[in-house]
C-alpha cells in the first residue's frame, strides 16, 4: 500500500469505530509492517494538528484513536446541546491515583491506603468507564482486581501509564504526601485535558 493509502485506511477505521483501536489490529488488517502503520499515524496526528483541525489523533497506550480538539470542546457542546459533564470529585482522583500507581490492584487494597469504605467510588468509576475489572487476586475470596483503562489516559492526556508523575513507595517517609501531591498533578492534566464527553464525575 501507498503511504496516503494507509493514512487514508487508518482514518477511516479511527473514525467509523469511534473507539481505541489497537495498532496490532491495524497491522493485520492492512497487511503492512507495524513500522509502516506507525509513520503513516504520525503523519496524519501531526496534518491533523498542523491545520488545526476538529479532530485529534491520540495514541492510548499501543491503541489509536479519534477525538475532538480541546480547542472546539465549547463549540461542539453547543451545536450538540450537550451539558459539560463535572470533574472527578475529591475521592474519585485519590481512588483513581491509587488504582493508576499500583495497579492491578484490589477494593480491599484501595481502602487500606485511604482508611475508608470505597465500594461506591470504585463502583462509580467502572461506570464511567475509568477503571475495569481485570481477574481475581488468587488470594481467599480471589477478590476483584482492578486497572485503568483508556478512558483514564485520554481524559488525563497520556498516551501511556509511563508518563504518570513519578512516585516513591508509600512505606517511604512522606508517601502519603506523595500520593497527595501525584493527585493534584492528576488534577490538573484533567483540566488541561477536557473534551465533550471526556469529563467524569
């Protein structure tokens, strides 16, 4: 295939699955090496925010995906009379900078670190689709574990968990500060990051 021809091919699939897609998938589809899937990416992503486009290409750790630009977020909430979603409470960011650091992790787990019951603010981000289940912990019970999922790097504009804040061991002197610190950081890529649609409760 040409290069406009996989450009082309990546766009089209990006834009009717609405969805991450994974650049595996690309590959086998289109039957070109990964490294031929990866420039043409690239090169769209960087058409796309050179001529200031509506839309974004974003990569979500070893995915690829469609979004609207930040930029017109005001724009398209009024053409589609949609309603800006609220930011992430307090409690949902502490959870979900515990779940994002160490990862997968349990109910139970999250719980020992805040001190409180989480069962509802664990529930309310798997419904916002910020964190999955991800198999049982082979333990007594085999507890849920749970992980991030893209919605959480898209949201907070990261294309992998590499570039979360780094952050030293809790058992560390000052690790609960630390997660107090990484949460605020979290914080503010969420509101630097928001999109129609990508804001969470």
């Amino acid at each position: 295939m040409e290069n406009h021809d996989i450009e082309g091919a990546i766009e089209g699939i990006l834009f009717v699955s609405g969805e991450p897609v994974k650049i595996s998938r690309i590959v086998a589809v289109l039957g070109v090496e990964e490294s031929a899937v990866e420039a043409a990416a690239r090169r769209l992503g960087d058409k796309l925010s050179f001529e200031r486009r509506g839309i974004r290409l974003v990569r979500l750790d070893g995915a690829l995906q469609l979004c609207s630009s930040p930029e017109y977020a005001d724009f398209i909430r009024r053409a589609l009379d949609t309603r800006k979603p609220p930011k992430l409470s307090p409690p949902a960011l502490e959870v979900l900078a515990i779940i994002a650091y160490f990862q997968p992790v349990t109910k139970a787990y999250i719980e020992q670190i805040r001190g409180v019951d989480s069962a509802y603010t664990v529930g309310l981000l798997a419904e916002r689709g910020f964190i999955e289940s991800c198999g049982r912990l082979e333990a007594p019970g085999r507890p849920m574990l749970y992980r991030t999922t893209h919605v959480f790097l898209r949201t907070f504009g990261m294309t992998s968990l590499d570039e979360l804040p780094i952050l030293p061991q809790v058992e560390d002197t000052g690790g609960q500060e630390s997660i107090q610190s990484a949460i605020l950081q979290l914080k503010s890529r969420e509101e630097n990051n928001q999109e129609p649609g990508h804001e969470e409760e």
